[in-house]
C-alpha cells in the first residue's frame, strides 16, 4: 500500500504539485490524499481541488491561541490517516501536539543550518555567499532546525536578485522534495541525533 501523504500549503503549491505529478506513478510508493492550508483562497488549495483531493483551512485568527489552532490542525489532518506530513510551502510553525502525533518533513531555500527563517535568499543575497541550495529537514520545534534528511546546492550566479535566484531554487527543490518523500516512503527512516537515514 503507497503511504498516505497530507500536503499544507500557504501559496501557489508547486511542490505540491510536483508531489501530485511523481504519485501518479504507482512505484513512486506514496499519495497525497488530503490538503490543508492556512488561508483561503489559493491556488494550492485550487490545484488540490482540481486532483479530486479533500482540502481543508485551518485559519489562525479563526482560534483563541496557538494551542487551540494547533489542535484544530491536528485533529483535521488526523481524520486523514496519514503516514507522513508534507510541509510545502506552509508559512506556520505547528505546535508539540502536532509534532507528538505525526512526521513532518519541510524545505527550505538554502543550505541549512545557513540562513534559516522566511527571508533566507535574500539573507544569502545579502551575504555575498557563491553558493546556497536547498535543504529537506525533519520538522521540530525549531524554526527550521529539524534534522537535514537531504541538500543540494545551487550556484549564486553574478546577476542574480532575490527572484532569479529564487527560482533556480525552487526547481531544484520540488526535484529534491519528490525524491526525498519517495525514498522516505517506499523505504523508511531512522534519526540518530541529528543524522537522518533512509532505509535503503
């Protein structure tokens, strides 16, 4: 049986649809069978839509605190039975409820522990660095200080801006995220301390 996937976005969700794209291959060893978001009204909820998928909004400003936010999340994406959590593009930091009770993978556009935080091509821009990429890491507390489960590394070019750059990124991202989720699920995996291993 493929692994069941919940994808959260907050925007467009082209790793989402990435993710869709790979899981329409029945060796791929996963599906996406539900996607949340944190705001109405976007096209990655559209795009679940379009697949046939269930979708669900959970809001903030919808809850008291975080906590209550943070249990109304993580009763919605229980009802979903899923085997991992696909962070793509979802702009929030879920909370130890969630955490407790589901595996939860994220990326980030850059070479993490390096420039962590919703700014982080332009804080390599404004680093002067040759080199960043992008990073897929187990989920934690933390703001993007989770285990790294996978890199890869993108050439800062010498006229790239935050856009540019941003860009080649992303595509080297959704390749990493398809194949990193895939390997996680046909194959498992094992974190000791801070080192992630796929069961392969």
């Amino acid at each position: 049986m493929p692994s069941r996937l919940v994808v959260l976005v907050s925007g467009t969700g082209t790793n989402l649809q990435a993710l869709l794209d790979a899981a329409t291959d029945p060796a791929y060893g996963a599906e996406v069978v539900a996607v949340g978001a944190d705001r109405d009204g976007i096209e990655g909820l559209a795009r679940a839509e379009r697949a046939g998928l269930p979708t669900f909004v959970v809001r903030v400003q919808d809850y008291d605190d975080r906590d209550d936010w943070d249990a109304a999340l993580t009763e919605n994406v229980g009802a979903y039975r899923p085997d991992l959590i696909v962070s793509a593009g979802f702009m929030k930091v879920v909370g130890k409820r969630f955490l407790e009770r589901f595996p939860m993978v994220n990326t980030h556009p850059a070479l993490l522990p390096s420039f962590p935080g919703a700014h982080a091509v332009r804080d390599a821009l404004d680093y002067g660095i040759a080199v960043t990429g992008c990073t897929v890491h187990l989920v934690d507390a933390g703001i993007d200080t989770g285990p790294i489960v996978a890199q890869r590394a993108v050439e800062v070019l010498d006229d790239d801006d935050e856009a540019s750059l941003h860009e080649r990124i992303k595509a080297v991202e959704r390749d990493l995220l398809v194949d990193v989720v895939g390997r996680m699920c046909r194959h498992g995996w094992s974190v000791n301390g801070r080192k992630v291993s796929l069961g392969e």
